[in-house]
C-alpha cells in the first residue's frame, strides 16, 4: 500500500513540476510583429513595453490605450489603423504582469502603481494631454488616472491633463461585477499561479471569447 503511495506521490509531483516549468509556446507571426512596434522603458528596475504610433490626423491629439485582464496591448491591434484616422498619435503598453512586459512573481500588484505606469510611459514619449480608451481591467486604471486629474482640475501644468475618456466593458460598480470562477481561482495565493500554467488556447480563447461579447 505504501508502495503505491509513494508512486502515486513521485507521478503527481512529476506532473506538478512539468506543468510550472512546461516552456510557453512559440510567439505567432503577428504577435513578432507587434513586437517590433514597440520599445521598453525601465520602471523600477521592471521592463515596460509600450508603442507609440504616429496617426493621420494632426488635430485629434493623443490617445493612450489601457488594456484588460488576462490579455495585452495586443487587443487593440485590430482598430489601430480606426484609431489613426482620429488621432495624431496612439500610445499603447503592457500593463506590468501582461504581454512583453516583466511579469514578477513575487510582486504586490497595484491599481495605483499600473498608474503610475502610464504617467511614466506619457512622460517618456512627451505627452501631456490625452485622450484615453480603457478596456475591463484597464478601466479602473483609467478611473484613478481620472481621479487624480479632477484632484488639481488640469491646472497643475506638471500634470497629465486628460482630455476625455472611454471605458469599456469593466467592473466599475462592484455589486454589478460578477468575476469568472477562473478569476476566482487565479486570485489565490500559490494555486493561481499553478492553475495559470494549466490554461491552454482552447480555454484562453473561450475566456477571453466571453469577455468581449457578454
């Protein structure tokens, strides 16, 4: 009995371990070349990566786009070219623990730091006033840069002044925001991050299938 016990134990340890340190899979031809759009800035000593695209109409300003969970700035590649012909320049990233950006495993997560983030990424590329278009996780992002806006009301000329903004999608009000099981399950400590490598496309793209249409 205890033989098998022992064997049991070494297999599922076995199937544990292959599953933590199972490589991702290869990049896509066009994810290589989003990519190739991009750069990288140093945020406390994470890499960030982020696009700036110059758009067609001179008028329109700039706009930065604030993506959901679990995906990346790669959400918006599909209205890119829509979002050339309304603005002079489109700002995207990866939010830290998304897409090409650092993903730390042993770091706090915070909405206000993802802030932060895109104060630095505005400063970086030299833009103070912006437009932005916020996606599901991203649109509480975009709340407390809303937030600190109304907080010196776009007279502090240091400050980012937001010009208008579009959410789309997001948990805003809690008692309206019912999250997915998965969620549930990749928010607890240790068994999220096991549970992250068993995902597989099939499931991704069901999920992420979901959140877009529902």
């Amino acid at each position: 009995m205890n033989t098998y016990i022992g064997g049991f134990a070494v297999i599922f340890l076995g199937i544990i371990l292959g599953v933590i340190y199972y490589p991702n899979p290869p990049l896509t031809a066009n994810l290589k070349k989003w990519m190739k759009k991009g750069k990288y800035l140093t945020y406390k000593n994470f890499d960030i990566f982020y696009i700036d695209e110059k758009g067609n109409n001179p008028e329109g300003g700039a706009v930065i786009c604030i993506h959901g969970f679990p995906t990346s700035s790669y959400d918006f590649s599909k209205i890119l070219d829509g979002l050339k012909t309304k603005f002079d320049r489109i700002i995207l990233f990866d939010m830290l623990g998304f897409g090409f950006t650092d993903k730390p495993s042993d770091h706090t997560y915070s909405i206000m730091e993802q802030a932060d983030i895109a104060e630095v990424i505005l400063e970086e590329v030299g833009v103070k006033q912006v437009h932005v278009l916020s996606h599901d996780y991203g649109d509480t992002v975009a709340l407390e840069l809303l937030a600190r806006y109304n907080s010196h009301g776009g007279k502090d000329p240091e400050k980012i002044k937001m010009r208008s903004l579009c959410l789309t999608n997001g948990g805003v009000f809690p008692e309206t925001n019912f999250p997915r099981p998965s969620q549930k399950l990749l928010a607890i400590p240790y068994l999220g991050s096991l549970i992250s490598k068993l995902f597989f496309y099939r499931a991704f793209r069901r999920g992420t299938y979901d959140i877009w249409t529902k």
